[in-house]
C-alpha cells in the first residue's frame, strides 16, 4: 500500500478503499455465482448428421487449411451395393475404379471387392477434405451410411466454429467432451 | 428427380438390407479419436494461474522490464502459438454471457477460470495480465517501435469503439447471434499458422498500427480490457513509477507508448469552481440525454442487428420464395424444407430474434450513452495529483518506464548490496 502517512482518513482514500472492498466482494460474489452454474465439462463441437444437408461447406470453411470434418462410415447400414452410389458419378461409364467414374474429388473412397455381390468401401481419411459430395449420393439413392463428421484429433474447438456459423441447416452443435460424436445408427 | 432426393438427404431410408456375408469378411469398426484430454484444461488454467502470479511478482517486487518482456514472449507461445488463442480471457466473456442466458450451455470451469483469475489479480496487482499474460497483448507489444503519443481527448473518445464493440459483443451473445470477440479476433490467424485472407489482414492492419499506435487492439478494441481498466482502478497494489519516492524530475514523462503516465496537476483556482460545478450538473443532465439518444438509436437499429441471426436470414429468404423472388433455393431453405419444421415456427422464432435485439440494442445503446456521459463528467473532474503516477487504469504493467526513473536506477544498483541505503 503506498498511502501518504496520515493521521486522519482522508475521503477519498475512504471512498477508494470502501469501493474496493465493495468490488472485490461482487467480483467474490459474481466468481460464486459463475462456478455454481459451472461445471467441469467441456464442450466440443459436432455434426448432427440428421440435420446435414451436405452443403460442402465443412470442406471451405474450417479454420484449418485441411478440414477438421472427415467422411466416416456406419458400416452395419452400409448396404455393399456394386453400383454404390455415393462412389460413383451419376450415370458412370463402367462399375471400375477408375478416377473418371468416381464421385470423390480426392479419390479417398476404397473400394474392395468383398464376396459376389458385395463390395466394401471405406474412406482414407488423409485424403478425405469433408466435401460431402459422397454423403450426398450415399443419401440420395442408398442407406445414407456416409455421414460427416468433426474428427476430433484434428479440431481446435475453437469457441465459435467457423463452419457453424455457416452452416445452413444449424447441423453443428455443442456436445459434452465426454460423448463427442453423433453417429448415424441402423432404424435409430 | 435428383434435386428432390438429394434435398431429402439425411432422410434416405434403408433402400438395400445389409448383406448376410458368407465368407469369414470382418466388418470394420467406425473409428472414434477422443478430444484433447480434459487434464490439459486444467493445466492451462494452472499455467494461466502461474503467468499471473510470476507477473505479478516481476512489475511489482522485482520491477524488471527484461523478466516481463521474457513472460510475454513465454505467453505468446503458450497461449498463442502452443494453444492456438483457444482458450483465452478475452473470448472467455463471450462463454459467460452464452451460459448467463442460454440455459442449455452451461459453462465449463475452464472458461470461467479464465474470466475470472485476471480480473481478480488486477483488483490486487493491477493490469498484469494485460502487460505480459495475454498472447494478443504480447504479439503486439513486440512491433512498438515508434510510438506516437495520442492527445488525451483522442484516446477517450476513440475507447468509446471498444464500449461499442463490448456492447455490441454481449448482445450479440447474449441473443444467440455467435462470439463476436473470437470471430473477429485479429491475431487468431496468425496463432493457427492457418491462411485466412481476410483475417490476416486485419491481424496485419492492428500490428502495422501497432508500430506507430502502440498496442491498438489493447487500447481502442479489446472489451475484456475495458473491465480490467475499471478492475484496475481499483487496483490494491500496481505499477509505480519510481521505487521509493518522485522527485519530480520529468524523465519518465515520455516514457510510457500508451500515454498512461499523468503529470502532477496545477491546483484549480478557487475563482474557476462555482462555473465548474455549473458545469458539472449540466453534464449531469447531458447523460440522461445521452443515455436516452443512445437507447433510442440503439432500438432503431436493432432490426438491422438482428439481420445478422441465421434465424432472421432463414426467414427473411423463406419470405421472399413466397414472394417467388428466389427461383433457385438456397442451402438454408433446403435445409428447412427437409427439417420438417413449420412455418408457423419459423415465424415464431423469428418474432422472439426480433423482440431479443429490440431489448438488446436499447439496453446496449443505453449503456453506451451511459459511458459516454460519464466518460465527459470524468474529464471535467479535477484529480489532485503531486508526482507522475502510472494511470491505474490505462497503465498496461509493460515495466518501460521504470528504466527512465533515475530512483528506479538507483534503487537497482543498490538492491544486491544494501537496499536500505537507497531511500
């Protein structure tokens, strides 16, 4: 404390010192008030894939150069369709893997021949950028078995996400740290 | 055909059963990679908790510029490159107002801990968090290099954007319209070692100022700074200039690049006070008009404000499909469409968005003028002040000016030996 040596109080100190005590004790009062609503839970944020549209807008406007949003795969919905949907363009010239019949703009799709009729696709996600394009076709004519979703070795859960606020369907959301993913599930 | 169904895309049914397999085929497992560990929270929060202490101790005891330049450097790199600007105080404002009135998002401890350690070191210590714990603080403290000194005047009026951008911060939180403070925070791009153009610019722009305005962000933006400034007034201890005593030798005078060193003060003439005190009710009055122009004006734009929320935006394109100005929908209106949502409810939302900010910007407004009244009352009030002092709520706990104190200097070549020899 630096206060000139006094003998009397003078006011101002006693009004200083007096709004002090009084703002610490509000400062006290709004910290118990703040950590009685709070919790030791982290939120994180995810895709509700219900609700996507698959804009391909997870692909632009991550802040991370190479999005946080990947493809994944509910395989126990995945219906192993030869003329898969979500691999193939529209109308493809032939059932192969070649890159002119694929849907994938990265080509992150694999697709293995598994037992007659079947063929398994799964996605490589380093070269998966989140554009839905996939998720799209899988949806439109298929068991809607590809989804996006935040993959959370990647995301800095920033406090806003940059792809939430363009979302146009609202499909990214606060979860609990605890359950951080919304996976799509066979007759939810 | 292929529109429609894609519109319909998260309704796609189970078109083809899943096989029953007759090989030995193993069905992959979706893969689920865990967030960052909840300890790690902690430890910041630790980390934060230490900085603030360490600061503390380095502007007030050992009063050394080096150690606190050398802290800012360490927070620049935790906090900003190492963490990302994510988590930090500044953007923790907008988590406490979200949690205040949403009640679905409660607050995580971490976010209030970072509310709340620096504005109460700042009631004890003064500004320390500003001088050398805060990452957006200490990028720009590094490109001080030619400070201009801005006249009085010009810094309080040119605050009064930062009162602007605080008000405008909670609202727009307050109603659910994002985080404005984290949305445009100038130096996040530059932490993320990401590329967004727009972003970077503006972090560029702030650091380019910066050469010449010291620490503009700080100064004339950062609302979180604006409730250290009031906490700092207030401040127990803080930031002197001179270790023992001034002896008024006016080396320090253009010490400080944020201009918060304050001369000692004439005394007023006896003759000047009735005027002034005429003066000062008139100002009084001036607030009430203030307060109500700034009430009123903020209610006049509310509806633009409240444009901003996708709510607002969804309804305003589903009103003009209505109108059949838009041919093609937009993502948002396919959005809608597969939802399943009433219009009714849109409507309704809609209303209560509009009702929000309608409140939100005449409380704002109000609150604005309020500041801007007291802010004119503050500078026709006459402090008494005998000695150069480091304004309590300006001073930003840098440590540049101790090194002009020729006390200070005297101080430190006598502290190893004898200190009690300096006074």
């Amino acid at each position: 404390m630096n206060h000139p040596p006094s003998e009397t109080l003078s006011r101002r100190r006693f009004l200083k010192d007096g709004l002090w005590t009084v703002s610490l004790a509000a400062a006290g009062a709004a910290a118990a008030a703040l950590a009685s609503r709070s919790r030791a839970k982290e939120w994180v944020w995810q895709i509700d894939p219900y609700k996507c549209i698959g804009c391909g807008r997870c692909a632009t406007h991550c802040v991370l150069s190479e999005s946080a949003v990947k493809c994944v795969h509910a395989f126990e919905m995945c219906g192993y369709c030869d003329l898969c949907t979500g691999y193939f363009h529209p109308d493809p010239k032939a059932l192969q893997t070649g890159a002119e019949h694929q849907l994938c703009p990265t080509g992150a799709i694999r697709r293995r021949f598994i037992e007659e009729p079947y063929f398994e696709f799964t996605i490589d996600e380093s070269r998966c950028i989140g554009c839905g394009k996939c998720v799209v076709g899988c949806a439109a004519f298929g068991n809607g078995s590809l989804f996006l979703q935040i993959r959370h070795d990647r995301c800095q859960n920033c406090n806003e996400c940059a792809i939430g606020r363009v979302c146009p369907s609202g499909a990214i959301v606060r979860v609990p740290a605890s359950a951080p993913y919304l996976l799509k599930v066979r007759n939810p | 055909m292929g529109l429609i169904l894609s519109a319909a895309a998260v309704q796609a049914a189970e078109r083809f059963p899943p096989p029953q397999f007759e090989t030995d085929y193993q069905m992959p497992t979706l893969t689920t990679p865990p967030p960052r560990a909840a300890v790690w929270e902690f430890v910041d929060v630790g980390v934060l908790a230490a900085a603030l202490g360490l600061a503390s101790w380095l502007t007030l005891r050992k009063r050394s510029r080096r150690g606190i330049a050398a802290l800012s450097v360490f927070s620049l790199l935790y906090f900003g490159f190492w963490r990302q600007g994510c988590i930090c105080s500044v953007g923790s404002l907008g988590n406490v107002v979200l949690s205040l009135f949403d009640s679905s998002y409660v607050l995580p401890l971490t976010a209030a801990a970072f509310f709340l350690l620096p504005i109460f070191f700042t009631l004890f210590f003064g500004r320390v968090f500003c001088g050398s714990v805060c990452p957006l603080g200490a990028i720009q403290d590094w490109v001080v290099f030619r400070p201009l000194s801005v006249p009085a005047w010009l810094e309080t009026t040119l605050r009064l954007g930062a009162w602007l951008y605080l008000a405008a911060a909670v609202l727009f939180a307050a109603v659910g319209a994002g985080l404005l403070i984290c949305r445009y925070d100038p130096f996040v791009a530059f932490f993320r070692l990401g590329f967004n153009t727009p972003l970077w610019l503006l972090g560029l722009l702030f650091l380019g100022v910066g050469v010449f305005i010291a620490r503009p962000y700080c100064r004339f933006v950062c609302p979180y700074g604006l409730l250290l400034r009031q906490a700092g007034r207030l401040s127990f201890w803080h930031v002197r200039i001179t270790p023992d005593e001034c002896i008024q030798c006016r080396l320090c005078e253009d010490a400080c690049p944020f201009g918060a060193i304050q001369p000692p003060t004439a005394p007023w003439p006896e003759s000047m006070r009735p005027a002034e005190r005429r003066r000062l009710v008139f100002l009084f009055g001036l607030l009430l008009v203030l307060m109500s122009l700034g009430g009123w004006l903020g209610y006049r734009v509310h509806a633009g404000l409240a444009a901003a929320h996708p709510t607002a935006e969804l309804a305003r394109q589903v009103r003009l499909r209505q109108a059949g100005l838009i041919a093609e929908p937009t993502d948002a209106l396919r959005a809608f469409d597969v939802s399943g949502r009433t219009l009714q409810s849109l409507w309704t939302q809609e209303a209560d968005v509009f009702r929000r900010f309608a409140w939100g910007g005449l409380l704002a407004g109000v609150f604005v003028g309020f500041v801007a009244g007291v802010k004119l009352i503050q500078m026709s009030i006459h402090f008494k002040r005998t000695d150069y002092e480091a304004d309590r709520a300006g001073c930003l706990a840098c440590g540049r000016c101790f090194a002009f104190c020729p006390r200070h200097r005297i101080w430190e070549t006598g502290k190893p030996t004898d200190s009690g020899e300096t006074s």
